[in-house]
C-alpha cells in the first residue's frame, strides 16, 4: 500500500477523484476518515489500479467529469466545506455534485469565490509562488490620502504576522474607496493592512480572480464557467 515506485499518492487521488483538495486530504486521512481496501489510510499511502477508497464508509470513483462555478458569496456565509460549521458554502450551494471552494474569503466579506470539484486547479491557484491576481473593491470609514495610497502600494508590515505584504496595484475610486490587486492571499489581508494604517473597512467586495470576474451575478447566485474562460484560467495557471 505505502510502495513509493507505484500509484497514486492518496491525497492526490481524493483531490483528482473530486472530493476535495490536497490540504482537506490531509486532514481527511489524518482523522481516520479515509480507507484504502478496508484499511486506515495513512499520509503518503499510494492508490494503485483496483484499490477501493472510502471517506466515511462512501466509495469514491475517479474519472468524473469536473465542474467549475464562479460564486457571488453573500456576507455571513464561510468559505469552507467543513459541515460542522452550519454556514458553510458547500451546504449554501447546494450543488448535487460535491464542489469546494479555491481558497477563502472572510465571512464579513462577499464577491467572487470560484467552486470546484478539480483539486489540482485548488492547489495551483492556492501556490503563493504563483502569483495569481485577485481584485477587490473597498470602502473604509474615512477618505484616502495619499500617505494611505502610498503605502498601500509598496507594501505594509504587518506586526501580527511579522512580515510585508508584497507591492500591490491600488486605484482610488471615490472618497472613501478603493480598488486593489494583490497577488498573495494572507489571512484577511487587506483588513489587517487597513487597520495598520488606521483605517477601517466598510465593506470588501472580491471582483475577480485572474480572468473570473463577477460581472453579470446577484449575491447567492453561480454561474458555470465558460469553455473560453477555463482554458484561459488553466493557461494562467499553468495547466494547459
């Protein structure tokens, strides 16, 4: 089962069966949750031709077909397949294929939140070496000066975390708001840079991620993605 030379590592395998992504894996097989032919699964087991695979007790088939969603997140739903949170977006989506979220974006917030069941476009995305671009539109508690634009655009050390936010594009669009690119995704970043420089967020909207936009969606409703924008996306990314 654990034979280095052969199979599929079984993390990988429950991310390209579509049941969700290679971090989720993990914490699947380390529960106990996953079995390989009636067994425990351990981190680094290998799926070979023939081996059954249970999460649950449910078995899992490879080869489905993938499915992409662009999401418009209302505020107060969590970006997590974890069902022991009641306001999990996988059970607000109620899609009748098993889909996860690319990544988060904070309960308080709303926007674009790409849905999948294709691990490896969650793990490519999700690669902070990849720089991958995300739009947001903000509005704060005060107007903007140019200090604030400024530093917004070099980059804010943030005490909490002990480190700079890497230089981002940032356009100003009334008084009190503000469009912004950044490409790293730290846990409630632009919150965090906000408040460092004494401001604080009204509202945050994610507009895009890479080529998805939200143009054309009402908070709660999806939309498929089209053929021409997943090439463009796996372009990007480096999948085609």
């Amino acid at each position: 089962m654990t034979d280095e030379k052969s199979g599929v590592r079984l993390n990988k395998y429950l991310s390209d069966c579509g049941y969700c992504s290679r971090r989720e894996a993990d914490r699947l097989i380390e529960s106990g949750a996953v079995t390989i032919d009636g067994i425990p699964g351990h981190l680094g087991d290998r799926v070979r031709p023939g081996m059954e695979v249970r999460v649950n007790g449910s078995l899992l088939k490879d080869g489905a077909k993938k499915v992409y969603l662009a999401l418009y997140k209302p505020r107060g739903i969590v970006s997590t397949a974890d069902e022991r949170e009641p306001l999990n977006v996988v059970s607000y989506l109620h899609y009748p294929t098993r889909v996860y979220p690319v990544g988060r974006l904070d309960k308080e917030s709303e926007g674009l939140l790409l849905m999948t069941s294709d691990g490896e476009i969650v793990n490519r995305l999700l690669c902070a070496a990849g720089g991958h671009e995300k739009e947001y539109l903000v509005v704060v508690n005060k107007p903007l000066t140019e200090e604030f634009l400024k530093a917004m655009r070099a980059g804010v050390f943030l005490e909490e975390l002990k480190m700079r936010t890497l230089p981002a594009r940032v356009f100003p669009e009334t008084q009190n708001s503000f469009r912004v690119v950044l490409t790293q995704g730290l846990n409630r970043q632009i919150r965090r840079m906000c408040e460092t420089l004494g401001y604080r967020v009204r509202s945050l909207k994610r507009l895009r991620i890479e080529n998805i936009t939200l143009d054309g969606l009402s908070p709660g409703h999806f939309r498929e993605l089209t053929e021409e924008e997943k090439q463009e996306l796996f372009k990007r990314i480096g999948m085609s």
